[in-house]
C-alpha cells in the first residue's frame, strides 16, 4: 500500500539519449505512482534543458544500433524521453539543474527552458531533497 | 457512504509503451470514485506484471486480468480511495 512517502531522486549527468531514455520512463512512472521525484541535472546532461538544448548524442561503442532502435520505438510508438519527463513534470515531479555546473558553462537560469527547469539549485538543496529517498546516478 | 452504482470507466492503452498504460490508469483512477470499474485494455507486454504490482500498492481490487488474442484486458474495481 501507497504510505505516500516514496521517494526517487535522480543525478542525470551522462545526457547521451540511450541514457536519457530512462529518466524519462522512471520519472513518469514514479510520478504516476505517486513517488516524489527529484532529477537533478549536471555535468553534460544539463545542456539538454537549456532554450536552445544540443543535439542528440549517442554513445560511439552502440551508434550502429542506434538506427534500429530508433525504429523499434517507432514502431512501439514510444514517447521521446522529453515527452515523459514533461509527462512526469505535470504529475509532480521537480527538476534541477546544478548551479555548480551552471556557473562553470557561464550559464544563469533564464538560458534554461522555463518549461523544463524548476530551479537552479546548489548539491545541498539536492541532498537535503533526496534524503531517505532512493537515488540513482545516471 | 455513497449507496450508488459506481461508473464504469473503459481506459483503451493499446499501442502505448510502457509506462503510458500505468499512466493511464491513474489519471483515470484520480477522477474515479470507490465502487467504479475501470477496464482497461493493452497491448505493452509488461502491462500484465505492472498491473498487479499497482493493484498491490494502492490497495484497489483486481477483478478480472485476461489475455485475449489482441489484447491484455483487467478490469479494477476502485476500492482505495480516501
């Protein structure tokens, strides 16, 4: 039974699709669940939330199967991983981005995608949310 | 406490990827009252295991799970809601 206090947090660092693809999934499945979600978004992967976001990158060692997938979650009519998080964003659930990492690209919290980013916040604010919660590092 | 027939709530998720049918289900489940049936029909092969671990969270009863030669079908009768 739902005690309403699950919690899952979210470091997404790598910001490569294939490792993106599942933020998307556990945020908006946690979220309909009624977990509290917290992604907290650093290192490459914040460039993803930015107005004007980098292009998609896929890692070298799978980009030959990069094509086949793409089809196969065409042919699922799979969400892009944006659409789940905004999906998970309409449920509740909270994105950060890591002001560390902002300061560090010379970035302030306009450059970000409003609709995407809930603040800019410090790795305190984030432990502090994450706590007796679950996290994972992605 | 309400004495009236719940409503029956169909919630059509086929050609949804996971986690689209779960999703479903709630937004579904949000508007319903205890005492409504939400159907639900999918196509996700993970739906039928996710299905019952939802019904195990919430506490909500599971009526019916079938699969049928289209479609997994469950049938959840609301019984959870505060």
């Amino acid at each position: 039974m739902s005690s309403g206090k699950d919690k899952i947090s979210m470091i997404v660092f790598s910001g490569t699709e294939d490792r993106l693809i599942p933020v998307g999934v556990i945020s908006q499945a946690a979220t309909a669940l009624g977990y509290e979600v917290n992604i907290f978004f650093t290192g490459w992967a914040m460039f993803k939330l930015l107005k004007n976001p980098t292009p998609p990158v896929w890692p070298k060692e799978f980009e030959q199967f990069v094509p086949k997938l793409q089809e196969g979650m065409a042919r699922i009519k799979a969400p892009t991983w944006l659409d789940m998080l905004r999906e998970a964003k309409k449920m509740g659930a909270k994105v950060y981005v890591c002001s560390m990492m902002a300061s560090a690209a010379g970035l302030k919290k306009e450059d970000f995608d409003p609709s995407l980013v809930d603040d800019v916040v410090g790795v305190t604010t984030f432990l502090e949310m994450a706590k007796g919660g679950q996290v994972l590092f992605i | 406490m309400d004495m009236s027939q719940g409503n029956r709530i169909l919630v059509d998720a086929r050609g949804i990827a996971c986690p689209g049918p779960i999703t479903e289900v709630v937004k579904a489940y949000r508007n319903a009252r205890n005492g409504d049936l939400i159907e639900v029909w999918a196509t996700d092969p993970g739906f039928e295991p996710d299905i019952r671990a939802w019904i195990q969270r919430t506490g909500n009863q599971l009526l019916e799970l079938r699969k049928e030669s289209d479609k997994i079908v469950a049938v959840i009768k609301v019984t959870a809601k505060k």
